[in-house]
C-alpha cells in the first residue's frame, strides 16, 4: 500500500489526492453548517430546493453527456474536438433556457405553483451554464490526471464560498438570495481556477478550430452519450432535486421541502467524497484497464465494491441511530425534523454509496443503455413514491420512510446490475 501510495500516478496515490479534497471540503462544510443552519431558515433552504431543482437538472442537460467521454479519445485532436462539441452544446442549451425564462418564465411559475422563485428564475441559465462548464472542467482534468492540483484549487474555493455565504447571511439577507449567490460564486471560480491552474494546455485547446465535419465525425463516435448518458444525467439530476420541488407541491410546505434538502445535504458528503476520491479516478483507471489489460477490469471492481460497502456501513449505522441527535446538536432545534429524516433515509443512501462511484463501469464498458434503463426507472420510482405516499399521509416523516424504502430497493437493484456487469467481463487465465 505505501508503495502504491508514493509511487507517481499511481490509483492509490490519485484517490488519495482526491479523497484529500473531498475529506476537505466536508470538514470545511461540517465547520460551517452548524452556522448556516442558524442563519438561514428551512424556508430560505426550501425555496433554494427550487432554485436548485431546475439549475442542476438543466446544467447536466446542457453538456449532452460528452463530457463523460473525455477520457476515451486517444488523440489530442479528437479530444479537442468533443471538447468544443459539448462547449458549443452548453451556450446553445443556454442561450435557449434564457430567453425562455425571460419570455415565458412568470407564466411557468405559476403554472408549476412555484410563484415564491419570482426573479431568480432569470438566474436559472447562467447557474446552470456555470455548473455545466464546471462539470466540463472537472472531466479535463481527470482525462490529465491533475488530482493533485484539484484537490488544491477544490478545497480553497470551498473554504472561500463557504466565507461568502457566511458573510452575506450575516451583512445582507438571511433569505436564499445568500445561498442562490453562493452557488453561482463556487461554479465561476472553479471554472476560472481550473483554467488557470488545473488543466494542461487549456489556451491551446480553446482556440484550436476544428471543420465541421471533424465535429460531426466526433459526435457520431460518441452518439451514446447524447443518446442515454444524456438522459440519465438529465433523469438523475432531476429525479434528485425533485422531491425538494415537489414537497411544497404536495402541501408539506416550503419548510418540509427545507427539512429535506437539509437531511441529504448531510447524507450527500460521504457520496461527494467517494465521487470525487473513487469515481472520478476509478473512471480513468477502468478505461486505462479495458485498453491495456482487461482481465484484471473484475478483480479491480469486486475489491472496490468491497471497500465501498465496509466505509459506507459505519457512516449509515451513525446517521440511523443518532441522526435527530446530531441535527439538534449541531444545527439547532429548528432543525430536529431533518435530523429524524436523516434516519429514515439512511439506509437508502447505504446502496447509493456503494452503487455511485461504480456507474462510470457503464459508460467505460459502452453499456449506457442500461444506465440510462436504470434512471428512468429510478425517476418513476421516487414519483410514484412521493405521490402515492402522500395520498395516503399528510405526515412528512411517514412520507419520507416510504421514500426511503423505494429507494433503496432501486439502489439495491443497481448494485445487482453493476455486479453482473463486470461478473460478464471475461477473465483470461
């Protein structure tokens, strides 16, 4: 392990960079949150849930997915090709989300019944736009294995977003305005920063031109992406955020729907952790694996599933049994509600931490299709489960059991799908 660990490029060494960032940022969050939670309402939080819901589903939109495959071209110039195709795909995206906001976007508001938005909803296309060019950065420097200067750039912005918040809580407004700024803060300067100082040859690559046959040429090698990494992207930013959109909806209120985002703000950090310290390298790994040595694909998975399970198993059993505890501790009485939430959803976010880091398998092995099978349902299921379960409870903590339960049994089937996926790769002897 040490020797893994110190030699240069090496899978252990870059998760540890990358772990290093995450575990930064959430100590950097854990120290502010008790903060926050004192300053910002479950109100302010669950009109930010809104907000939220259409600038993270639009800004996974935005890139068609082609981000996802920056670690496949082998060429420079086949990569600054799908590098420009999925920029261009992002401002057009953009472009049409603005002048739809600015058209039509009040009558949109109230046909959703979520006048409370009023003028932010003109900030939606540019939040979104930033977190797709951040998306976008964030996959170029995993295709240059930059771990190191990501962890660097990721944890300072963390820590200076997070200062801003603070301070604008305090010296402006306690509304979502302070948390809706932040948001758009963190992306341009992650975007600027990556820029800057992560990614290798930006400038070069940025003013590069390509034909529009090359562009074309590109596209359809990766048709895929676009085809259903797209869409699972789309139906799994969506179907996140959605319950935080229709908790109001379902007459539990602006405040449920804060109570929520609150709970799986908490739950989110160890999946961030391992996304950002696993998935992301996991992903250059197994595509460097599949070209070079494919047999040793399965064993490097199993071992990974194994690890996942025996880091995710402790956080989960925590959150269960101390869950309202912690909230009260650490955020306030105003919010012992999330805190009982964090309970119920503790086990469904059990298989998702295990299952996530492990989906980039799909898109390594060609098997998108699947994935994008996978969201749609997953999409339905949350659905259905929030609307039948408030047909029957008008009590949010019964809701989000039934919530929890659905969920989980989908993650659980996710982590079967990822199990027989790599169990089918063929192992030379």
């Amino acid at each position: 392990m040490r020797r893994s660990l110190t030699r240069e490029g090496s899978f252990v060494q870059n998760s540890a960079w990358m772990f290093a960032s995450s575990g930064a940022s959430m100590a950097i969050q854990f120290a502010f949150f008790p903060i926050l939670s004192r300053i910002y309402s479950p109100e302010a939080y669950g009109l930010f849930g809104v907000f939220n819901f259409y600038s993270t589903t639009l800004g996974n939109a935005m890139t068609f997915g082609y981000n996802q495959a920056f670690v496949l071209p082998e060429s420079r110039r086949e990569f600054g090709a799908l590098l420009h195709l999925t920029i261009c795909n992002s401002l057009l995206m953009a472009l049409i989300t603005a002048l739809v906001a600015l058209l039509a976007g009040d009558a949109l508001l109230g046909f959703a019944g979520q006048e409370e938005l009023g003028g932010w909803v003109h900030l939606i296309a540019p939040v979104a736009l930033l977190m797709a060019w951040d998306r976008i950065m964030g996959d170029w420097a995993i295709r240059d294995r930059e771990f190191r200067r990501q962890t660097i750039v990721s944890t300072s912005i963390t820590l200076s977003t997070k200062i801003f918040n603070l301070a604008y809580g305090i010296a402006v407004h306690s509304g979502a305005g302070g948390l809706i700024w932040t948001t758009l803060l963190q992306h341009t300067l992650r975007t600027l920063a990556y820029l800057r100082w992560v990614v290798e040859d930006a400038a070069l690559h940025l003013r590069a031109r390509f034909t529009w046959k090359e562009l074309k040429t590109v596209a359809g090698a990766y048709r895929n992406f676009p085809l259903y990494i797209y869409w699972s992207n789309v139906l799994s930013a969506f179907s996140s955020a959605l319950p935080a959109a229709l908790l109001p909806l379902l007459g539990f209120g602006l405040t449920a729907g804060g109570y929520y985002g609150y709970s799986v703000i908490l739950l989110d950090l160890p999946i961030r952790l391992l996304g950002a310290g696993v998935a992301s390298v996991f992903q250059q790994k197994s595509a460097e694996l599949l070209r070079d040595r494919p047999h040793e694909l399965r064993r490097h998975t199993y071992r990974l599933i194994a690890t996942l399970a025996l880091f995710s198993m402790p956080f989960t059993l925590l959150m269960w049994l101390a869950g309202e505890s912690i909230y009260v501790f650490c955020f306030g009485e105003p919010w012992r509600v999330a805190g009982q939430a964090v309970e119920y959803l503790a086990w469904y976010y059990l298989f998702r931490m295990i299952s996530s880091p492990l989906t980039v398998l799909f898109t390594t092995l060609r098997k998108e299709r699947r994935l994008f099978i996978f969201h749609t349902i997953l999409m339905a299921v949350r659905v259905l489960s929030l609307l039948i379960g408030a047909a029957f409870t008008n009590d949010f903590l019964c809701l989000m059991a039934i919530f929890s339960a659905c969920n989980a049994a989908a993650y659980a089937v996710l982590c079967l799908m990822t199990y027989r996926l790599v169990a089918s790769l063929h192992v030379s002897t």
